[in-house]
C-alpha cells in the first residue's frame, strides 16, 4: 500500500489509518487516557506500540464514559507500518486485550478528516429488562442481563416513553439532561430519531420468568455528557409512572440540571455507530456497512 504520510525515522512509511472499533467497557475507566485506572485509548495506543516500536496516537470519534461500550467507535491513527494494512489489524489485534476489537481499518480518506469533527450524526443504544406478562414483579437482577443492560424491576409503559421520546426530536437546548464537553459552553443538539422498540430477551426462554427487553435508539448530531444515561433515566420515570409526558417536556424547557433525574447505569449503553456525510463509504466493504445496523423509523 503507498504511503499515505511522511517517512518515519526507521524508514517504514507513516500510514494515517482510520478504524472501526468495537469494545466491551465493563473493565475500562472509559475511552479517553486518564490517570487512575485502564482506558480504551491507552489500551490501543499500548498496543501500537508494541508493534511499532513508537508512540502512536490514537485519536477518537468521542469520549465513552466508565463502563459504556461501543459497536462503531471511530478512531485516527498516524501510525509506521511497512506492510499491509490488514496485517497491521491482525497485529494490532494480536496486542489488544480480549475486550477491545479493531474490526476495520481503512486509510484515512484526505487531510480534512478527523473521526470527531467530521462526525454529522452518532447513534446510541440503551438496553433496559423488565418483567414481560406473566413474570411476578420484583426481580431486582439477573446474572445473564446485568452486563450489558439494566434491570428494572417494574413493568414499564412502553407507548408513554415512546410518547415522551417524541418530544426530543429537533433542535433542542438539552441543559436539563447533560453538560457540554470541557471547553465549549453550546447546550443545543439536533435529534435525528428517539424511539422505544420491544425486542426478544435471548435468554427469557431459559428462565422461569419471561423478561423483555426494551431498547431506547437515540440519534443525533452530537450528545452533551452523560445525556443520553439522563434521558433514558428520565423517560424511565414516565414509563413507571411516576412523571406524565407533560412533566418530561416541562424539564426538557426548563433548561436546567437539577430537573433531570440521575444518569441511568452505564453498562446498558453502546455508541452503536457514528456517521459521516462528507464520507459515506468509509466503512462499506464489499456493499455492506461494517457493523452498521441500519436505524428503523418505529412503528405506530
């Protein structure tokens, strides 16, 4: 593969990659490198090193919070590699620790691109077990469950959440539900979609008591922190009960944080995907979109 940047010092052509990255963050202090425990970022960036031999950074689509996955995390590397750059995800693979995926790379597409700034939309799933018919009410866990959702004990009204998830859509200013990343002060997002689907619980079949799985799809041009965990929490009240539609869309107004009610569990949340409009194809292989599980408009 030519080079796609300057000579490194050994003489291995610099290569500036662009990856797609999937990771299970149970164990991880979340994406970005910080002092006092392991981090996505410095697990990938360890792990180029030791292939290289160099410092690598490794630059991504967005922060992930604490225990938060990801299906479709985007990440820019300038990495030295002499060889292909399938061998380099072999490798880089090789070195990662077992949660942390690198399921493309793909040279970056031009000079313009970077995997945070040229994002236009990102798309998180929020996985939330409840007790479906016939199942007593009261189950606080589920070993099978706890990893990758959360667990409410109560039956939730699925039409009332999806009636108050409606009221996201569009131009918003969402203060009430998150903080803006260090260094801007801009509380207005664009939301694409917002919707609650009832899906199969892979496992409810095993159990003695059948459970269902509620998913919360949330596409937007950006996401404020921790906006995503507050409004899944905040749509949670209303589908037990205890906030109506009307006092939802009363706290969105408000514009102010203390009306929201606290951030959701992380281990239910994935960045499922991040698009690109100025770079459509960026994943596509063989006419398929690596990991891209397409967005569906929810049914009436």
């Amino acid at each position: 593969m030519p080079s796609t940047g300057a000579a490194a010092p050994e003489g291995n052509p610099v290569h500036r990659v662009c990856g797609l990255v999937a990771y299970d963050g149970t164990e991880f202090y979340g994406f970005q490198i910080q002092r006092g425990g392991p981090t996505i970022q410095g697990a990938l960036e360890a792990a180029l090193a030791r292939i290289t031999g160099k410092p690598c950074r490794v630059v991504g689509s967005g922060r992930t919070d604490t225990g938060v996955h990801a299906r479709g995390q985007v990440i820019m590397a300038q990495v030295p590699w002499r060889h292909s750059l399938d061998a380099l995800e072999r490798a880089w693979n090789h070195f990662l620790p077992r949660p942390i995926l690198v399921r493309r790379l793909v040279p970056v597409p031009d000079a313009r691109f970077h995997p945070r700034f040229s994002a236009t939309a990102r798309t998180y799933r929020y996985t939330v077990y409840h007790p479906g018919p016939g199942s007593p009410e009261g189950h606080h866990r589920f070993p099978l469950y706890d990893r990758y959702g959360l667990v409410v004990p109560q039956r939730l009204d699925l039409e009332a959440m999806n009636q108050a998830a409606s009221c996201l859509v569009g131009e918003h200013d969402f203060a009430t539900f998150g903080q803006p990343p260090e260094g801007e002060t801009r509380t207005v997002r664009v939301i694409h979609a917002a919707f609650w689907e009832r899906l199969e619980a892979s496992v409810a079949s095993a159990d003695l008591y059948p459970w269902e799985a509620l998913v919360f799809t949330v596409t937007g041009n950006a996401f404020l922190r921790r906006m995503v965990r507050n409004l899944v929490s905040s749509l949670l009240a209303v589908g037990r009960g205890e906030w109506d539609v009307e006092a939802f869309q009363d706290a969105l107004a408000a514009r102010d944080r203390s009306r929201s009610r606290p951030p959701a569990p992380p281990q239910g949340l994935v960045l499922e995907r991040v698009d690109y409009a100025d770079y459509p194809d960026l994943f596509r292989t063989g006419g398929a979109e690596m990991g891209y599980a397409e967005v569906r408009e929810r049914e009436p």
